[in-house]
C-alpha cells in the first residue's frame, strides 16, 4: 500500500486582527517530509498513524510537509499558496500512490480563499484521479463545505471534545482508506446541515451519550463512521454552521436519512449542550466558598484556542483585587514581560506590567509587585499524547497568587501547564484557565468543581452579538426557527 500523507491545520477567526504569517506555522509546527517528530501531533495524526503502518504493515510511506498555527486570524495569502504548494509539489513527486491520508483542520480561511481545505483537496484529486482514495481527518470545529465533500471519499472529524481522539480518528480514517482501496468497501458521505451555531462538549451531559450512541453505531449495517461537524462559530464565511457526515457502505439513501435523523436530535438538544456561564464574582464566591479541594474556573472569552489573545485581565483583576487565597491563574500570552522575568532571575521581585496588550477586549495591563518563582525555558504542555509548545515561559507570584506568563500563544490543555512551573494545582483552592473546554480532560479530573465564566473578551459566547455577514441564513440562534419555509 504506497500511501502518501500531509498536513496543513489553522483554524481561523475571521473576526481577529491577528493576520497569520508562515511565522505563526514555524512556532507551532513547520517540519519537511521525514521531520515530522515520534510523537503524534494533532493535525498530523493521519501521517503519525501511517507511519507505524509503514512499520507494522509494510506500507510504503511518502511523508509530505506538515504546517501548523495556533488560532488567530486569515492566513496570508502568499504563504497560504506556497505551503499548499509546497505540499502538492511532493505528492507529484510521489505519484503512483494507492493512497492519500490528509490532516487538516477544516475551519482554515486564507486571503482569497474561504475554504482552504477544499481547494487543497480538489487540487489533491485533480492530480490523482478518480481512481485514488483519499481520506482527511478534521477537527470537529470545521466547516463541513461542499467542495471537500466533492473532492474526498472519506472525511472523519474527532468526536470527542476535548479532542483526545485525534490519533484513534486517524486510525479509524485509515483503517477505511485502505479497505477502499483494496475494493473491500465504496464508502458515500452523505452531509444534514442542522441550521445552527452551537458548541457541544462531549466532556458533558447531554452531549456524552450522543457521541457514545453514534459510536456505537459504526461498523454495524453499513454504517462505516459517523462525525459531528460541530462548526466554528468565528468564522463568517458560507458554509458556516453545524453539519452531521455519515459515511456508508454505498448506502447512500440511508446515510442521508440517518444525518437528518441525527442532525434533528441535535436540534432539539439546542439549549441543553452548552454549559452555563457564571458572571465572574458569583464563580468567585462559589469558588471560595468550597473547601474540600479544587475549583477549576475557565474563560472562554479569552481562549486562544478561538483566536483570541489569551491576555485578558479580567478575572485575574478581579481575583487580585479580592485576595482571592490559594489561587493559580494561566496561561497570559505576553513575551516582553517574560522577556523582562528572565532578565530578572528567579527570586526576584519587581514591578512588572502584563497582560492587556492585543487589544481593547484584552483589558488593561496589571501593574503589580511580583516576586518571580520559575523560568522555563521552551516550555511544554501535554494535550492528549501531543506536546503543545509555550515557548520560553515564567511563573510569578502575585499577592499569592501563581500566574503563568508564555511567550507562545497557547490555551491551557494539561495540568503540567502549571507543575512544569513549578506550581501543584491540586495544592491550590482555584485555578483559573484560559480554555473553552480542552482543558477539561486533564483539569476535569482533579476539580471539585468547574466553573464556566461569562467574562469580558474577544471570544464573545452569544452568535448574536458577532458582526456576520456572509454566513448561511436562516441559522439559530440569529433566526428563530429556520425550519420554517
């Protein structure tokens, strides 16, 4: 099986001023063909993944290039072209090929293009034919488009959110990919647009059992896999919005009818699957009011993992200026106060302003007295088995309480965020993170309690107050009902 495999992941918020260069690919993940590290990252999980077929079934392996950015905004153009370029450039070297395996992200908007992954795609078969299967895996929070539909014979998206998934998707993904192309299965895509913004954490009820139901679905009657497209809510562009892909055994009548059946149930779980948001003082006075272990607060309006800037200050203003006691706060993207840490030295205290600097919905910068306690130096988290890089990262403390400075942009994933500062959040009454909810399967764990907040920020969680003009309408929440004709 000669298979030939690539990566090429953003996910993009149209919204943000946060232009993405090629330098916001080389800070995540910018590796040639045979670069691509042991451990499995994210959006590379399909090259990963046949990577040990390579090793365990005798595949023969074409790695192509492998591009990652953290969430921000469109992608240059010209960086956007020669990346996408660079990738097909060595699938024509590769050619013959049995095989294509793709990691992308799905929600990935370029200047000039809304949907980068389906032009990829459509240029990926173009080159190959009809006759090559190719398989792509997407992060839930895609924009599940016609033209890639058109362009793939398989698409599966990770169910799980947090995405701890992301390597058993791409083995899933393979497993389909080569019995397709050993004439064993003829899978068809069959897409339900549910006419809805919404998010939905599987870390949770009612959301839990749904994704536990359709799993339990797949590799029965023809059903080869079954993915929520849950959408991603900052992006205005055309096909915007939750979707349900079944992909069938050549079964294409009932693949529709099952993601409209599917696709309808999540309509009617609309108002349940998102948990509620706390203003910031009532999750404080919650929070100090337990005593028998850890409550975790989370900040959805500042998530870097949507495009914010991830250096809000205003629950950690609010955490200060009430003495909140035994509490940790991270991450804060500000690279000059980092700089200014490490200029310092550990155990030094000085005044230091942070934060506050992306833009007005970051807040103001927090001028304080600061006693630095950690220096790291290119410093990591875990996510899942993959390895999120800080960049060079400093712990402080302020007023007692422990807060985490990175150079790199980055949502909090694992707890090691903190203990590879040199900070036990298990030790700690509250800890606050900058996450919508990947932070859940490793701070889920250890919290009495989790805590969404309704704070100030980029990342505003009501679609309704988000300046679209381009998405598909009618969609709820912005309509009512658009099952009305």
């Amino acid at each position: 099986m000669r298979c030939f495999t690539a990566s090429l992941g953003a996910e993009t918020n149209t919204f943000s001023p946060m232009l993405t260069s090629r330098d916001g690919y080389r800070e995540r993940l910018h590796v040639g063909p045979g670069e691509h590290p042991e451990q499995p990252t994210i959006y590379a999980a399909p090259l990963w993944v046949a990577r040990q077929r390579a090793r365990t079934r005798g595949w023969d392996v074409v790695e192509g290039s492998c591009f990652a950015a953290s969430p921000a905004g469109i992608t240059v153009r010209r960086d956007y072209e020669a990346m996408r370029d660079e990738i097909l450039g060595q699938l024509r070297a590769a050619l013959p090929v049995d095989i294509v395996l793709m990691g992308l992200h799905g929600a990935m908007v370029a200047d000039g293009y809304d949907d980068c992954e389906g032009d990829i795609l459509s240029r990926i078969r173009a080159i190959v034919g009809p006759g090559v299967p190719v398989g792509c895996e997407l992060d839930p929070h895609c924009h599940m488009t016609k033209r890639r539909v058109a362009a793939a014979d398989v698409i599966i998206c990770y169910k799980e959110f947090p995405h701890t998934d992301f390597v058993e998707r791409a083995e899933e993904l393979a497993d389909i990919v080569e019995a397709t192309a050993l004439g064993k299965v003829k899978p068809v895509m069959s897409v339900f647009d549910c006419r809805m913004i919404n998010g939905f954490p599987t870390s949770r009820q009612p959301m839990r059992g749904f994704v536990d139901r359709i799993m339990a679905m797949e590799g029965r009657d023809g059903v080869l896999s079954i993915s929520v497209a849950h959408g991603f809510s900052f992006a205005d562009v055309p096909e915007m919005g939750t979707k349900v892909l079944v992909v069938t055994d050549g079964q294409p009548e009932k693949g529709a009818a099952l993601a409209e059946k599917l696709g309808r149930e999540l309509w009617d779980l609309r108002f349940d699957v998102r948990p509620p948001l706390i203003p910031i003082d009532e999750a404080l006075d919650r929070a100090v009011a337990r005593n028998q272990g850890t409550v975790v607060l989370t900040d959805p309006s500042d998530n870097p993992g949507g495009g914010a800037g991830g250096d809000s200050t205003f629950v950690l203003r609010r955490m200060i200026e009430r003495s909140i006691p035994d509490a940790a706060f991270g991450p804060i993207w500000d690279p000059v106060a980092v700089r200014m840490c490490f200029n310092a030295g550990e155990g030094t205290r000085f005044a230091l302003r942070f934060g506050g600097k992306v833009s007005p919905a970051s807040g103001a910068p927090i001028d304080a007295m600061v006693t630095v306690t950690k220096l790291v130096p290119d410093a990591t988290q875990t996510f899942g088995r993959a390895l999120s890089r800080l960049g060079d990262a400093a712990a402080i403390d302020v007023d007692g309480i422990a807060v985490v400075l990175t150079t790199n942009r980055q949502q909090a994933f694992g707890t090691d965020l903190f203990t590879n500062l040199g900070i036990d959040p298990r030790q700690r009454r509250v800890v606050a993170v900058k996450s919508t909810n990947h932070f859940f399967a490793s701070y889920g764990p250890i919290a009495e309690e989790v805590i969404y907040l309704d704070a100030p920020g980029a990342l505003t969680r009501d679609a309704r107050k988000l300046p679209y003009s381009r998405i598909p309408r009618p969609i709820w929440p912005l309509d009512d009902d658009p099952w009305k004709s």
